[in-house]
C-alpha cells in the first residue's frame, strides 16, 4: 500500500479547516444571530449579512425548488470531492493539493448544507459594491482555489514545451 504523500494530508487538512470554518460560520449566523430569510445584518462599510437559501449552484445560478435537484447537487458534490481527493493524492506539488483542498472544503461545506438543511446558507453581501450576489465562507474558497488552480496552470510549463535555458 502506497503512504500518503504530505501534500495530500496538508490539502486534506485544509480541506477540512474550510469546512469547520464554513459551518462555524452559518452555526453563528443562524443560532447565534438568529436572522431570518431575508434579514440583513450591517457589519462594517460595504459588508452585510444578509440570510438567503440558495438552491442552486455557486451564486445561486440554476436555482430550482425541485426536490430531485437537491439530492442531484449533493451527489455531484460528493462525486468531485472523492476525485479531487484522488488529484490531491496524486498531484506532485503542494500548491496543486492546497488549491484542491479548498474546492474540497467549500464543496463539502456546501454538500453539508443540503443534506441537513435542504440548501446552501449563503450570506456574505457586498451588494454595495455592485457585486450582485450573495456566497458563504464555502463558495469563497472553491471560487479562490479554482482561480489559483487556473493561475498555476497558466504558468507552469507543460511536459512537451520542457524547459528552456
């Protein structure tokens, strides 16, 4: 049996940092703040939390009250979990697992989500900004780590190009 490579316990261990701190995050919004569908909260300048359930995708795209669609969600999430968990064991850099281990922690917050609460809390908003949407702690970090998977696959050489003196 093959040990598990740091880089995959490290992207495992974020991965799981994300989640706690995504489901800290609604646990204190919903129980401690207790707000309501709906309810925003101002926190500081430009930023409020303000409660909504999203039964989509990431930024509430693909929204259906469906009830098959909640479970399709959940079983797609879990499905990407399980083989960016294979990436990260397999992937020959750190930066590579770390940034899997931020999708995984978002994509699991999320799945957490709609298995116990039927849809995503999501409740981050900088509508003042101009940016439309409302996202949680867990969309932040699969948006991060997909940006920063896009940003080292743009600059690092691919095997056929080698490298150059």
């Amino acid at each position: 049996m093959t040990a598990f490579p740091r880089r995959a316990w490290a992207a495992y261990a974020l991965a799981i940092l994300v989640i706690v701190l995504d489901q800290a995050s609604k646990h204190w919004l919903l129980a401690d703040l207790r707000l309501t569908p709906g309810a925003s909260w101002p926190v500081w300048g430009p930023l409020r939390f303000t409660l909504v359930a999203n039964n989509g995708i990431s930024f509430g795209f693909f929204q259906s009250q469906a009830p098959w669609t909640r479970w399709a969600l959940a079983a797609f999430s879990l499905a990407v979990t399980i083989g960016l968990g294979i990436w990260a064991k397999r992937s020959e850099k750190a930066f590579t697992a770390l940034t899997l281990g931020l999708i995984m922690g978002g994509a699991v917050g999320n799945l957490i989500d709609r298995i116990t609460r039927g849809a995503v809390v999501d409740f981050v908003d900088v509508q003042a900004l101009h940016f439309p949407w409302i996202f949680n702690l867990a969309d932040s970090a699969i948006s991060v780590g997909i940006t920063l998977l896009l940003i080292e696959s743009l600059f690092t050489p691919s095997p056929a190009q080698g490298h150059k003196a």
